[in-house]
C-alpha cells in the first residue's frame, strides 16, 4: 500500500490530539505511582523515540514489506527496529539526559556495572519498544480493514452504476431498434430482385445484410466469437470498396490464431469506421493499414491512417466514448489503447488480454 500523504495532513490534527491525550495519562499515573515528576526534556525525547517506532513500523515496513506479502523481511526488519530503537533509548537515558542536564536516571535496587546498566535499560527499552510496536501493528490493521471496507463499498456502488448504465442502454436499444425480421425480409426481397440486372449492388445489398445481424443478433450483453468480430470487420470494408468502385485503398493483415478466443462485440469497428469517417482512403502512397495479431491470448489491433483535407464528417466522440467505457468494465487493468493524432496521420493502438 503506498502512502498516501495528502490524507496524512488531513490526519495530523486528530493524531497529534491522540498523542497529547495518551502522554498525559502516562504521566498523570506516573506522578501518582512514583511522586516524582520527569523533566519535560527526558519526557519529550522519550516520547519522540516512541512516535517515530510507532509511524516507522506502521507508515513505512507494514505497506511496503507485510503487505507485499514479504512476511520473513519484515519480521527481519521489524526486530531490527526493535532493537535499534532500544539501544538508542537507553544510551539516551545513560548519557544523553544526565549530559544535557534533564534530569537523573533512575537506577535499579541492585547496583550494576555500566555495562550490566546498558544491558538493563536495553531490556527495559525492548519491553517498551515492543508496547508501542504492537500498537502501531494494531493501528494499521485497523486502518487497512476501514480502507478495505470503504474500497469495497465504493466498488459495489460502481457496480450499480453500472448496471444501471446498461439496462438503460439495454432499453434504449430494445426501444430504437427495428423489427429485425421486417428488415432481413425486406433486404432479401431487395438482393432477390436486384442480383439478375446488377451484380455488385447485389452482392453490396448481402453485405449490409450479414453487417446489420452482426449487429442485431449477436451477443450484445455477453462476447462473441473474435472470429466472426473479425468478419464483420471484413464486410465493412467490401461494402465501403462497393461504395467506391473499389478505389479505397486498405492493407489488412492478420497474424495468429482467432480461432476459439471469445471478445466483445463492435470494439474494433468503432477504430475501422473513425478511419473511413476521417481518413484519406484513395491515396495509394498512403493507404489505410490495419494490422491484427493474437499471441495466445493477447489481441493486438491497429490503425493508422492519413488524414482527409478539406470538410470531414462531424464526429461528437461517442462511439469512442462508448468503446473505452465498455472495455474499462469487461477488462479492467486488462488492456491499453494509446491514440497518436498528429495534424496529418490518426493511428491507435489497442491491445486486449482475452
């Protein structure tokens, strides 16, 4: 978990009540157990050793060694901690404090060598040290289960968004599209009766029909096979060069395997279609370039195209608009899609972990 230092600032003001709150009672029972009051120097060194344990074990070891699941590090370093903070607190005691004039050490019942003094108020430290060290570790597990709930929370009402989103979306489609059968219907009566006085238009009336079931029949809610997305893909683009007299020039080339790899449906033709609605389609020197690669399950797509001059079709941004927020939901952290758009060439970038 990295820290995050802004809701630190937002903290210091209830943190720093907890620490003056939790120091005067320490010293309050104190003065009433021994009846004799420390100087606040000692006090404030001692209670800054204490502060530093507490924030080092829980801002900086805990997020970066025990929850990155490096148990066996931070124990290493969590007793050398320990231990450094002793040894630091009882040299401070011994020599520091009666130097600087804050006070006097209290000595035990039993008279010891300076050495023996070190190893007692080391001990001392090390009982003292663990206290503040545990309190830190409950801190922070306590912390990280708010965080954790607050996060899940925030999922779930993500979630609900979304699905809201998609029923919606769901009922606006049910609601603007047309009767399906009426039109294959019409759509072969056309082909039937067009195919004996012209050919292509025939075979242009067959692709618009194979384009809009694609469309309408496919698997909307769910995935679809990226064969037949491909396909699509391919249709688009025999119906557009039947548009054109087949002057478009576009190079498509495909690499890999599609077969028995699942997608969702009308991705890719949202790039293809900004490509034809934009692009300068007629130019040998600079055709269209579509590239598709599948290595074992990763999907790499591309486009990249020269752009048209002079009036280009109004584009509002939807279809792209849609197409990111559908792949944020079906593969979160799963993909990427790096757009280049330079005054004179469009190119994207779109690689999905099927």
């Amino acid at each position: 978990m990295a820290i995050d230092y802004r809701a630190l600032r937002r903290q210091l003001l209830p943190h720093g009540l907890a620490w003056l709150g939790f120091i005067g009672y320490e010293q309050a029972v104190f003065l009433l157990s021994s009846m004799s009051a420390p100087s606040a120097g000692s006090v404030l060194l001692n209670y800054l050793l204490n502060i530093a344990l507490f924030y080092l074990n829980g801002l900086v070891l805990l997020p970066r060694l025990y929850e990155s699941r490096r148990y066996g590090r931070y124990a290493l370093a969590a007793l050398a901690l320990l231990a450094t903070y002793s040894l630091v607190r009882s040299t401070l005691y011994l020599y520091l404090v009666p130097a600087l004039g804050l006070g006097t050490t209290p000595l035990p019942a039993t008279p010891l060598s300076r050495t023996g003094l070190l190893a007692y108020y080391w001990a001392q430290s090390f009982y003292r040290g663990t206290f503040f060290q545990m309190l830190s570790t409950g801190y922070w597990f306590a912390r990280r289960s708010v965080q954790m709930q607050v996060q899940k929370r925030r999922q779930e009402e993500a979630l609900r968004v979304a699905e809201h989103s998609l029923m919606e979306a769901n009922l606006a489609f049910l609601k603007n599209q047309i009767n399906p059968h009426f039109l294959f219907n019409s759509l072969n009566f056309l082909y039937a009766q067009v195919y004996p006085h012209s050919e292509p238009a025939a075979q242009g009336i067959l692709l618009l029909a194979e384009t809009m079931r694609y469309a309408l029949h496919e698997e909307i809610h769910g995935k679809v096979m990226l064969d037949q997305e491909v396909k699509h893909l391919h249709n688009y683009i025999a119906l557009n060069q039947l548009r054109f007299n087949n002057k478009l020039q576009v190079d498509f080339a495909q690499q890999g395997s599609t077969h028995f790899l699942r997608i969702i449906p009308l991705v890719l033709i949202t790039f293809v279609e900004n490509c034809f609605k934009h692009g300068e389609l007629t130019d040998a020197a600079h055709p269209l370039r579509i590239r598709l690669a599948v290595v074992e399950s990763k999907l790499t797509f591309e486009t990249h195209n020269k752009k048209r001059l002079g009036p280009k079709e109004k584009s509002t941004g939807i279809g792209l608009a849609n197409t990111r927020q559908r792949l944020d939901l079906v593969y979160p952290g799963r993909y990427t899609l790096d757009l280049d758009n330079t005054p004179d060439y469009y190119s994207c970038k779109l690689v999905i972990d099927l």
